[in-house]
C-alpha cells in the first residue's frame, strides 16, 4: 500500500476510514487494473461507450447500517 499515491500522506485513522468506506475492504492493486484491460481485450470486443469503474465499491460504502429491528422483514 506504500506504493499508492498520497496513502503516506494519509493518517492511520485516515487510511482505515478509506478502507471501512470500500466494500471490498481494500485498496487497488496494480494487477486489479490489469484484470480490467485484460477483459475488455479478451472477453469484450464489442464493447463501446462504457465507462468500467475499478474502485471496489467505494461509492457504494457508507456508514454501517443498524441491523433491522426484530420482527422486521
């Protein structure tokens, strides 16, 4: 993770809030973008116009939801 731009910057409590907020609990890797390329290469030649978002989750990630009361479906 030392690698990743500006994470040295960032403090502890920084880095793990990042963290918490991504649904995948990490940061990107190298080989995650490449996984990407490799896709849209091998797998998706037919594919235009599309933006492919490599960013595990973190727009979806938010704060911990309560669990729902009991007897709530």
């Amino acid at each position: 993770m030392d690698d990743t731009r500006g994470w040295g910057l960032l403090t502890d409590g920084q880095r793990q809030a990042i963290l918490d907020h991504t649904l995948l609990a990490r940061i990107g890797r190298i080989d995650d973008v490449v996984r990407a390329v490799r896709f849209l290469l091998d797998e998706a030649p037919f594919m235009t116009g599309s933006v492919l978002r490599i960013d595990g989750g973190y727009p979806l990630g938010g704060e911990a939801i309560a669990p729902m009361p009991e007897g709530v479906v």
